[in-house]
C-alpha cells in the first residue's frame, strides 16, 4: 500500500471516529513529530515548550499590568469556603 493510500484509508479512519480522545492522540503524535511535544494540554492539544513558554510571557505580562485576582476574590467568584 503506498503512501496516498494509507493517508486516505487514515483520514476515513478519523472521520468514522466519535472518540476524541484518539483525535487527541493523533494530534499529539503529529505534533511530535514536527515540535518537541511536552505533554498534552487540558483540550487534549500537544503542549510544546514553545507554547509553554508563549503561556509563560502571556502570565507575566497579565501579572505586571495587574490582571490578577486574590485567593479570596477566587473562593468568592466561585463560592469556595
């Protein structure tokens, strides 16, 4: 079986799938191969270092310009005693 055959028989594999969570796993596996993959973020997507850190300057950034909230303010948003 060559190539394109394989890829089609893949893409009709996927599109008979209803779990995400082999999406997922797929995602994971072909971001692997294209960046360093770290992990799998809470949306089931491929965490990579250059997204971590991306996340890393975004939390800085929101730190500096004051774009925080207290433990206190949290519980209270969320009703946690």
């Amino acid at each position: 079986m060559n190539i394109q055959a394989q890829k089609i028989e893949l893409i009709q594999l996927l599109l008979n799938t209803s779990k995400p969570s082999i999406i997922n796993k797929i995602k994971a596996i072909l971001y692997e191969e294209a960046e360093e993959v770290i992990g799998i973020s809470e949306d089931g997507s491929a965490l990579t270092i250059a997204k971590l850190e991306k996340d890393i300057e975004e939390a800085e950034a929101d730190i500096k310009a004051g774009r925080v909230y207290s433990t206190s303010q949290l519980r209270s948003h969320f009703k946690i005693k």
